[in-house]
C-alpha cells in the first residue's frame, strides 16, 4: 500500500463531529500508551478521511465492511486494540448483518458508530438513524420511519458487551466511554460506542443551532451506558 | 468558435454558481454548451472544478487540457492546476486583482461575481454573446439574494476591467 | 416528442428515459456518481403518484428488489456503481439463470476498491460477465447523451422482449456531463412481461439437481442469446471502407476517438473507427468490415478490459496495439498523437 508522505491537516468540515471524536480516541489511546497497539479501520464515508489523520495504524476498508475487517484483523493478532470507525450507515444499513454478528459472537473488537442521522459524503441522503420527519436528499417530503437505535438492538444480542451512547460535544464522557470501552475489549468482549455527531454541511446549520440540534437529538438517542 | 473555460476554486467560493450563469447565459444564446463538474471527496473544503464549453458545434467530450480561458480563485485551486498553466490561453490569477477587489469593496461573497465580469468581457470581444446576455442570467439566478446591489457593482467592475 | 432544445446533465437524461420507457419503480442505494439518479427519481416520483422507490440497506438488497418487482410484471430498474456494481452481480446472476428483464444503469467509476468516484471503463467485465455464469447479458455502451438516451429506452425493450439482463454501462463523466439536447427519439415500449402471472400459478427454480439439467438450461438460453444477438448487437463504423488503420474505442472514448480519426484524416493518414455500441452481444459481423486495415488501436480508460473482449469474441481477431489509460480520461489528441507516433510514414 503506497505511503503517501504529503498529507493535509484535517480534511473534515469545519464543525464536523469526527475531528472531536477522533482526537479523543488518540487522547485516550495515547494516555493509555497503547496506540502503538492499536490499528483503526474506517468506513468508506467521511471516516474514510481519516485514514492519515491519528499516528496510530489507521486503514480504510470497505463501505459497511470495517466490522468484519476488524473481526480478522483482531483474530490475527489478539494482542490488538482493533477499532472499527464507521458512520450510522456504515454500521446500521450495508454493514448492520456483520455488527449484529460481531456482536453475537462477541468478537473483542471496538466499534465506533459516528451517528450524525445523514449520508455526508455522498451528499446527504437518508440514513438509518435519520428522524422521522427529517428531510434528505432521498427523502424531500420528510423521512416517513423511525430511527435506528442500534446500541440497544446489539444489547438485544450480546448481555456482557460493553455498549454506551453519547455525543460529539461531551468529550470528556466520550473519553471516559472510549476508556471504557478498550478495557471491555482486553477483557475479551465486544465494545460499541455511538457518538451522536454533527454534520453542519448536511444538516445546513452553522455553530450555535449545529449544537442545539445536536442536543436534541438526545431526546431521541439516549446517552448513557447501555445495561 | 468554440471556447474552453476551466473555472477553478474553493468549494464555497461559488465555481459552480459562476459556471451555471455562463452556461445558461450560452444557451439563452442558442449555443451549444458543455459543462462538467469535478470535486474532491470532501464535502467542504477541496477544490471545486468547472470545465465549460462553448460552441457553435456539438461538444463532443466533456474535459480538456487545454483551457482557453483558466480562472484561478484561491491557492489550493493553484496547485491543483499547476498543469492546465502551460496550455492555458490567458490565466484569470486572483492573486493579481486582489488590489482591484480591494479597491472597489467587493465582498468576498461577489469575487466570483467579479470574475463573471471579466470572463463576460473576453465572451463579449469574443463574439460569443452580448453582455445583456450574461446580465439577464445573472439576474435570473441572483436577483433575489440579499446582495444583489453588491453583485451588481462586482459584475460592473470585473467587465470594465476585462482582461 | 417535441424537438425542445434543453441542457440536461447525463443524470437528467436516464431519468427522462426511464420514465418514458414506463419504468414504475426504483430501488438503489447511494453511491457517488451514481446517487443523482435516485434523487432525480424520487423527485420526479414526488409529482407522479405512480412512480415507486425504495433507498435500499444496499445494493444486494436494491437488485433483488428490482428482480422481485419484475417477477411480479412491473418495470423496475436500479442504478449504481463501482463497488455496488460488484454487490450487484448477485442479483444479475439470478436475473440471468430465471431471465428476468432486469435494467440497470452501471456508472463506471475508478477501481478497484473504493477506487475514485470519477470516472473509468473499468467495469467492463463485470457489466458483461460479472456473475457466475456464461455472461448471457445484453451491455450498451453510450457515447453520447443522446445514446444515453436511446440505450436506456432500448435497454428496457430488449429485456422485455428477449429475457436477458439488460445493462447501460455508463460512466461518472457522462451522467455528470451538462450538454444542450434536442432530439429524443421516439420509441415505442414493449410491455412488461407477467412472469408470475395473477391468475393460475407459475413454478420457477434457478437451482438444478443434477447437471445435465443446468447444462440443459444454459444451451436453451445460449440459443436465445445467438439468435437475438443476429438483430441487436450493433456498432458503428466510420470511414473503415478504405482505411489502413482502425481505432476502436466505446462510449465516451470512442465519440472522442472519432474526433481523432476527423484530425487524423485530415492529415493524411487513412483512419476509421470501429465502435461497438453493444459490448454484450459483440457485433462481430460488424466489425468484419475493418478487415481491410493492416493497423488496429485499441483505446481505453482500463488496463484492457475492452481489449480482452475483443480477443474472446472475435475469431481471428487482428493484432492491435492499444492505448490503455486505466481510471482515466482520454481526449482526442492523445489519440492522435499516438497514432501518428506508431502508424504516420516519417
């Protein structure tokens, strides 16, 4: 695979949730001094912008194929933090057969799952966790179901994964979930962390009502650890 | 006569909206016009590309090499045509109107305006179409945004000038 | 239709034609070029109660819906790209192995994997002979907006008509492309065929117990295939009657390719172009009308997917030499260039 040496600082947009959420990985990798173990693989999405971003083993995969990906990657080398960073689509639409299985299995891999409720790279379509109501590129009339909640679905199919829900913009939990969440892995279980995420492009909101809708969203995708 | 126009900036700083205007100003004209986006993978941020073509004839092929006209609206749009330069016709290069733009307060949202200006000027001496042409589908397209004065006065001041 | 001057994009212009061609539903699943067609659609569909549409989980699920939307009698069709095309052999070989009239539009883009999102002829193979069987699929290549047009009205007529997958196989250049068209031709639809028929009851299988059966199945459809192969494999041929050199090249390359044999000609070498306009079934007595050259070119934006075809389908096939551009695009004087650099007398 060709290294390329000349890469951009940040190639997200600007308010972007990823930026937040993947720094926060690497703090958390970092602190526990075992980003040298870790290996990321991303979704093809946005996430797949990261793929030079973090100095930890970053790879971008396939759209809805990060699960599986890290599914071998971790049964190769068991000593790894095997991360699968993936958007809502990534992980509820194409790639939701292989999270539910991952999870079945309880496969030691970490799942990130960014849920900003849209398609950001390809220009905003409907997503699984788009609200009912909500209007998008493949839904001009308003979305017309509800909304995907996967954390609990995976609760559903795995009673000792460590599961929890929170967002861009409570970094400090996010950090404290992630931490979590790495232990869950070691210990030899399946860990899903969603970040509610924004995507001020798609949504077409700048700063202040970008969070505000952010927060709203939690009415609809509770935060918390999933018991 | 067939002219090719490469219009090339930032995502955001309206390439595509300038290349809409010329196009349909083209076709009101009863031209045969050809127009093809080209954009990174991101959503906001990477370089935003118009290849424009006008024609008396059919187009055949979207792209080309070889622009005519090569307009260049920010450094990043720069490096991404280092090799359109070489075989470009005239090289519209913002780094040299800055002091224009300045001069005549153009708002950063009418730059792209201003250079409708002056890519209009080249079509007008070009025998493509009139200036009218481009101004109605100017207006067409912007008479109802809130900036329309100050778009008004960048499309004014980029004609005047020319290239 | 009125001849009304209009400037469409490529997008615009599949729509246009599906919906004349009566199509009612579309499943697909975003994948950029490909995505505008499902937005297009869905928009049209927001003013014409009749249409239906369903974003799929992804393409696995988009293709099989369009074959159970046709099994049940109703045109359907689905539209992607690239790493979806892949996803979509699965339901292309079922299409296949029951002969269902499935369309889709197939917009190449830069492979493999993720790839770009641009623009390629790197789906050849996979258009003409994706899945796991002997490839029985009818495959147009356009090069215009106008075949764009053409081909994805016929497209739904052939597969109505002879039972076989039908595949526009497109590119992310010409359906993002925005041309002024005038002249939509007049077609008139074959209906769709009621495959599970409402009244009375059908029994299909695409899985045999034994092999001679299979065997038995495929020679059938082969038979289908050479027969309707004699009335729609199609190309074009310009200026081959008295030329020493033939540039073959589809889609968009071979409309720039005749550009080239234009530039060419008025130098003074003797060119001409041979374009198939279907790649599946090969217009193979087509192309015997190039036999008096001495020199062939084959020009692509892949590594020799349309080169490989040639070679498997035409008996005797000629050397060629070829300009492979993979994941790239090609303009009219770099063909010119090359074929002056091999062909013109120093």
């Amino acid at each position: 695979m060709p290294k390329n040496k000349k890469t951009k600082s940040i190639a997200f947009c600007p308010g972007c949730g990823h930026i937040i959420i993947l720094q926060t990985l690497n703090r958390v990798l970092q602190k526990l001094q075992k980003a040298d173990r870790a290996a990321i693989g991303l979704d093809i999405g946005c996430s797949l912008l990261a793929w030079d971003m973090l100095p930890i083993s970053t790879f971008q995969t396939h759209h809805g194929r990060a699960v599986p990906t890290m599914v071998g990657f971790e049964k190769a080398r068991e000593k790894s933090i095997a991360v699968a960073y993936t958007g809502d689509g990534g992980a509820y639409s194409i790639g939701l057969q292989s999270l539910l299985w991952a999870a079945r299995r309880n496969n030691p891999i970490l799942v990130i799952v960014v849920n900003n409720t849209i398609y950001g790279m390809t220009g905003g379509q409907t997503a699984p966790t788009s609200l009912r109501g909500q209007v998008t590129d493949t839904a001009p009339a308003g979305h017309d179901e509800l909304p995907m909640l996967g954390p609990e679905l995976v609760r559903e199919l795995n009673g000792q994964a460590y599961i929890a829900r929170t967002a861009a913009n409570e970094p400090v939990i996010l950090a404290e979930y992630l931490e979590r969440a790495i232990k869950a892995t070691e210990a030899g279980n399946f860990a899903l962390v969603e970040v509610l995420s924004y995507c001020p492009t798609n949504w077409r909101m700048k700063g202040v009502e970008s969070n505000n809708h952010l927060n709203k969203l939690k009415d609809t995708f509770k935060t918390g650890e999933i018991l | 006569m067939h002219i090719k126009i490469l219009l090339a900036g930032d995502g955001g700083q309206g390439i595509q909206s300038l290349s809409g205007i010329i196009c349909r100003a083209a076709f009101a004209n009863g031209l045969f016009v050809s127009h093809i986006p080209n954009y990174g993978l991101e959503q906001r941020g990477g370089v935003s590309l118009a290849y424009v073509q006008i024609s008396d004839r059919e187009v055949s092929y979207p792209k080309f090499s070889d622009p005519d006209l090569l307009l260049i609206m920010s450094e990043q749009a720069s490096q991404r045509t280092r090799e359109y330069r070489a075989k470009s016709g005239k090289v519209i290069d913002f780094t040299k109107y800055e002091k224009i733009i300045s001069e005549n307060k153009i708002d950063y949202s009418s730059r792209n305006i201003f250079f409708l200006g002056l890519i209009t000027k080249v079509l007008v001496i070009r025998g493509f179409m009139e200036k009218d042409c481009v101004f109605e589908a100017l207006k067409e397209k912007l008479a109802k945004k809130s900036n329309w004065e100050n778009n008004i006065k960048a499309f004014e001041t980029g004609f005047q000038i020319g290239v | 239709m009125k001849n009304k001057r209009e400037f469409l994009s490529g997008s615009d212009v599949v729509v246009r034609a599906v919906r004349d061609a009566g199509a009612v539903s579309m499943y697909g699943y975003p994948i950029t070029p490909g995505t505008e067609i499902l937005s297009k659609w869905i928009r049209e569909a927001a003013r014409d109660k009749r249409m239906k549409y369903l974003q799929t989980e992804d393409e696995i699920a988009a293709g099989f819906a369009v074959a159970g939307a046709v099994l049940a009698g109703e045109k359907s069709f689905t539209a992607t790209a690239g790493p979806g095309t892949i996803l979509m052999q699965d339901a292309l070989s079922m299409a296949e192995g029951m002969r269902l009239p499935f369309v889709a539009i197939i917009v190449q883009r830069g492979g493999p994997s993720s790839g770009t999102v641009i623009y390629s002829q790197q789906e050849v193979v996979l258009a003409t002979h994706g899945g796991n069987g002997e490839g029985m699929r009818i495959v147009y290549s356009p090069s215009s907006l106008t075949e764009l047009y053409d081909m994805t009205r016929r497209a739904f007529n052939d597969a109505a008509r002879y039972r076989f997958p039908a595949l526009v196989l497109t590119d992310g250049y010409l359906v993002k492309t925005k041309q002024v068209i005038s002249n939509f031709k007049k077609i008139k639809n074959i209906p769709a065929p009621k495959i599970v028929s409402r009244t009375g009851h059908v029994n299909l299988r695409n899985i045999f117990t034994v092999e001679e059966e299979l065997n038995e199945e495929i020679l059938r459809a082969q038979k289908d295939y050479v027969k309707m192969s004699k009335t729609i494999a199609k190309s074009e041929s310009y200026l081959v009657a008295d030329a020493d050199t033939i540039i073959i090249a589809h889609g968009i390359v071979g409309r720039v390719a005749r550009d080239a044999v234009d530039k060419l000609r008025a130098r003074g070498l003797r060119v001409g172009l041979w374009r198939p306009l279907t790649l599946a079934p090969l217009d193979v007595r087509g192309f015997a009308k190039t036999r008096r050259a001495k020199n062939f070119v084959v020009a692509e934006s892949s590594a020799g997917q349309l080169a490989d075809l040639l070679k498997n389908r035409i008996s005797n096939c000629p050397n060629f030499s070829t300009y492979f551009r993979p994941a790239l695009g090609i303009e009219t004087d770099e063909i010119v260039k090359f074929v002056m650099k091999k062909y013109a007398k120093k």
